[in-house]
C-alpha cells in the first residue's frame, strides 16, 4: 500500500519523487515504530501529549503544536535551508564548492561518524524509558516526552544520511541503530554516557543539560561539514536541541530555587535537615553535576587526536563557530596542553593545533556548562547563602585521553591513588544519595501541582499556563 509521504513523512527532502529513498525507509519505518514500542516511553501510549511538530524549516512549520499520542508521532526528515555557493570552510580544501555527494575517500569515515552521532539520538531514549512513572508534573511529563520524540526524530534524520547516500552498507547500519540498547550486555551503544541508566530525575536534568549539551557541540562541528546535506541536517537538529538544553537548565534551576526556599524556611542548610523536609540538599546536587559533567566529558574525545586532525584537514568536522576563527587552515598553530608527569606533577605539551581539535570543542563546551552554574550560583546568592556549584576539572575521572585513569581531586590536582579511591565516593553520589532522591520520586498528576523537590516553572510552554493539562493521561 502506498504512503502519502507528504502526510505521513514530512519532509523537505522530495521524498515522494525518490523512489530508492521510499523502498529503505518503508522497510525500516516498521522496524522504528517496533522499537518505540517495545524501547520508548511504553506505557504512555495512548497518552494525549501536548507536542511540538516539525512539519517544515520555514519559522511557522517548524514549531507546530497539538496533542499527540506518541505512537503517531510525525517523525520528519528536514534540513535546514541550502545556503547558496557555499564553500568548504576549513581544512586542506578551504574555499572549494562543498560536496553534495559523498567523495569516495571519505566514505567509510563520514559513515562512520554519522553512526555514532545516530547512535546516540535512541540510547537517550531507551535510557529515560521509565521516567514517565515518576514525572513531578503533567507539564515535566510532557517536556519529557518533547525530548524523546525528538531524539526519535534525530534517529531519523541520521538514518536518511545513511539511506540516502551510503547505499547498501547505509541500510545495514540503520538497522544496526535499532539493534544495539543503552545497557546492553552483548549489544550496548557505542559511546559510554550513553550506556548509563537514568533512573531519576535530577539525574535527567543533569543529563540534559551536560550530555545533550554535547550534542548541541557535535552537531555544531558537524554543521560546519563539507558534506553539505550533514551540514544541513545538523543546523536543523540544532533548533530542536535547545529545548533539551533548556529543560536542564531551568530543570536544576526549579530544584535548586525548591531547595533553597526549604532551607529558608528551615532556617538551616543541614543537609540532613533539606533532605528530612523533602528537598534535595545542594551538595548531593553537587555529587550530581560531577558525576554527569566528568562523564560527558569523555565523549569529546583524546585531547591529542590524529583522527581529529584528519576529520579537520579533510573538510570533514569542524570546530563550532567555525566563522569566528581567522585561521581556518590551522596548519602552522600549536595548542597547549597540561598532560600528568611523573611525580603527581603536570607538564605543558604543544601540539598542532589540528591534533588538538576535540579539545579546543570541549573547551568551548565547558564554557557553555559554565554559564549554567553561574545562573544557578546567583540563585543561591541572592538567598544569602554561600554555598556555590562548582564544575569539576576536565582532568577529574576520566576514562578517555591523557587524563584516563590518572587519580586528581575535582579541581585537578594530581593525588595518590590510595586517596583517589578512598575519597571518590564523596564526590560522586553514593547508593545513599541515589536511594535519597530515589525516594522522592512519586508521580504528580494534578494539573500545575509540583513534586515537593521542585518549585514550578516561570512559565509554560507555548504560552499555555503552567496548569494546563499537558498531557491527558489515558
Ligand atoms: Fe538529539
Ligand atoms: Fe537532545
């Protein structure tokens, strides 16, 4: 039976002309729609969510809303809008037209890229799964579910890269995307974070704000591609990624300003004291951050990375805001590096700036996180209190680069693995801190009623009040 690709599809990419395109993606919608149902948010089916659509690019389509049941979902294929005469925009091939097709030599490469960028848009998914069962509001109910119709739909949009310019092998690792699970033994996803449970959500909060985070970076290098339709893919997955940022953002803000007024009222910050009043204490909000900001740390990659260089001399992956760079060859700078020495001593090593490139991304990401903590920080603030968020070093507990496995304190510091181990469970949150928040998990129903740990949003989405009725739980 035919599709009315138009309606059922939304799309930009003329897919009702495109006959190859239409035969893969009819086999592998099925195979979607399976794993949404046996992976996604199952029990929430037959929900009524209030949710925003992509039906085009343009400002009007791009943000539609209704309610809709998750199941029927319109998970289009959009790109952002061909920029005219554009050209490659760093790296060896700098000032040449960009590709609109594959060049042969980067093939296995920008295959490979792409995979593990779409690996991550279902690995949330299946990570928040249960979250449903313990939302603090109808209105965090449905910004959940914002967010994983979303990744559903950034599956997608990988996955017609994959079909539309890789062929064969294309097919076979879309498939694969629906293979692998977030935790799973035998299959897991590729990339560490995302092989983390998210059991609660503080730790959701946190996941949106520093692991999506990652994402708005690795789209934004991937946004400065040659390879024209991942550019263009990536600039309009990018419009969607800030609401998953937001969700964070304002998610820990709502806990900490929550937290803050019971510490008011208790006229104490013990944080036996919050946490007998129903508020999660600041500091556990702390083991928090360090936990989910050192993980995503990893996915940045080594400091020093000869693929990194390759991908940047190639046109492949470029930095964020490549425009804001004047150098954009990068063939004579050296970047500085702290790299452990012997002794608990550290020691700076200049490489090539083009080696260097996932940690010149990773720097910026750290800027971004830390404008976060800043806003949450002058919350405390004005409540007169003097504790303050603090994000750890990028050389704390990493698994990945020159920092991987070696023992340092949040701040950075070199120490002697004895106190590393002795004292990393203090600051990461221990089975008490998790069976803590754990415990304040319960579902909240009412129409604009907050969970005790979370003071209610400033507004609502789309300018609809923060008690309407966001989702219509069947
Ligand atoms: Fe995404
Ligand atoms: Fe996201």
């Amino acid at each position: 039976m035919g599709i009315d690709y138009a309606e059922r599809i939304p799309n930009n990419v003329e897919l009702a002309s495109d006959r190859t395109l239409q035969r893969a993606l009819e086999r592998w919608q099925p195979a979607f729609l399976s794993w949404w149902k046996e992976m996604g948010p199952t029990d929430f089916n037959a929900a009524d969510v209030y949710l925003r659509t992509a039906i085009s690019v343009d400002a009007k389509g791009w943000a539609h809303y209704d309610y809709v049941r998750m199941p029927d979902y319109r998970w289009g294929i959009f790109l952002a809008e061909p920029e005219p005469d554009r050209r490659v925009g760093f790296g060896d091939g700098f000032g040449s037209p960009v590709w609109q097709q594959v060049p042969g030599e980067h093939r296995s490469t920008l295959r490979r890229l792409i995979v593990t960028q779409g690996d991550t848009e279902p690995a949330s998914v299946e990570q928040q799964r249960l979250l449903g069962h313990t939302a603090p509001s109808l209105y965090d109910l449905r910004n959940l579910f914002q967010v994983n119709v979303e990744e559903g739909r950034h599956l997608w949009a990988m996955v017609y890269l994959l079909h539309a310019y890789f062929g064969r092998d294309g097919r076979e690792e879309a498939e694969e995307l629906l293979v692998r699970h977030s935790g799973d033994a035998d299959k897991p996803r590729i990339l560490g974070t995302f092989n983390e449970p998210i059991r609660d959500w503080l730790s959701f909060f946190m996941f949106t704000f520093f692991t999506d985070r990652d994402g708005k970076f690795q789209l934004k290098s991937f946004a400065e591609s040659s390879f024209d339709p991942l550019a263009r893919t990536c600039r309009f997955m990018l419009t969607e990624e800030a609401h998953h940022m937001f969700v964070g953002d304002t998610g820990i803000s709502r806990v900490t300003k929550r937290t803050l007024e019971v510490m008011d009222e208790l006229g104490t910050d013990e944080p036996e004291a919050v946490r007998r009043a129903g508020a999660i204490d600041l500091p556990t909000i702390q083991r928090y951050l360090n936990f989910w900001f050192s993980s995503s740390l990893d996915l940045f990659g080594s400091e020093a990375s000869s693929n990194a260089a390759a991908y940047f001399a190639q046109g492949i992956k470029g930095r964020p805001d490549e425009k804001k760079f004047d150098d954009h060859l990068a063939r004579e700078a050296t970047f500085a590096l702290d790299v452990p020495a012997d002794a608990g001593r550290v020691r700076q090593d200049h490489v090539p700036l083009r080696n260097a490139m996932n940690e010149v991304v990773r720097n910026a990401y750290v800027e971004d996180c830390a404008r976060g903590l800043a806003r949450w920080n002058k919350l405390i603030e004005a409540s007169g209190h003097g504790f303050r968020f603090t994000l750890p070093s990028t050389r704390f507990r990493r698994t990945i680069g020159n920092w991987a496995n070696v023992p340092t304190d949040p701040s950075g510091r070199p120490i002697a693995r004895d106190e590393y181990d002795a004292k990393l469970p203090s600051w990461l949150p221990s089975d008490d801190d998790r069976a803590f928040v754990a415990s304040l998990m319960h579902r909240v129903v009412e129409p604009g009623t907050m969970a005790a740990w979370i003071a209610p949003p400033d507004k609502g989405i789309k300018d609809r009040p923060v008690d309407y009725e966001y989702v219509r739980l069947a």
